[in-house]
C-alpha cells in the first residue's frame, strides 16, 4: 500500500505556498506608484477627447503593456494586478481633474 509522505502531491509537483514577504513590498510599491505617475499626464491628455473616441481609449490604455512588462520583470504573480489597476485608475482620475474640466470646442 502506497502512504503518501509530506511532500507527496497528486500531480508530483511540490507546491509551495505564497506569502508576502518584505522583499516584494518594495516592487509592488514602486509599481503602484509608477502605475500612478504614469496615468497621471496619460489622464490630462484624454479629457480633451470625448468618452469613447479613438483617442480616449488609446490614452486610457496606452500604460498598461509598461506596466505589465514591468509586473511580469520584477516577479510579482497575477494577483498584483488588482493593485497596479488601482494605481492607474487612480492616475487617471488625479490627472483628469487637476489640469481642469474638458475644454469644449463649441
């Protein structure tokens, strides 16, 4: 009779659990915050478009392949990126309303 031992698993891959060390506070944070200081100039120059032109969606998302380049080389997993969208809708927002409302071409 096969009795399985502390390293045994079923598809014979030990799994190791993740839990947050100091050593990946410091990415996560400085990815948060260029998530956010990225967006906010990203944010300025698409309250000059209407919602849903060409041009305020290149500008919503013109960030997102940086940060995950970045995410995906500083080893942070998947579940970050609830974090780093944060950070960038954050900038977006903080962008949009300090450099005013939209000007209107009337």
């Amino acid at each position: 009779m096969l009795v399985p031992d502390e390293n045994w698993r079923i598809d014979k891959v030990a799994v190791k659990p993740y839990y947050g060390t100091m050593s990946s506070v410091a990415p996560l944070l400085a990815l948060i915050i260029f998530a956010l200081l990225i967006n906010i100039p990203l944010g300025s120059l698409r309250r000059n478009y209407e919602k849903f032109t060409v041009g305020w969606y290149f500008y919503l998302h013109i960030s997102i392949p940086a940060i995950v380049y970045l995410r995906m080389k500083s080893g942070l997993s998947w579940e970050f990126i609830p974090l780093t969208l944060a950070g960038a809708i954050a900038g977006q927002l903080l962008g949009s309303s300090l450099y005013g409302r939209r000007s209107r071409n009337d």
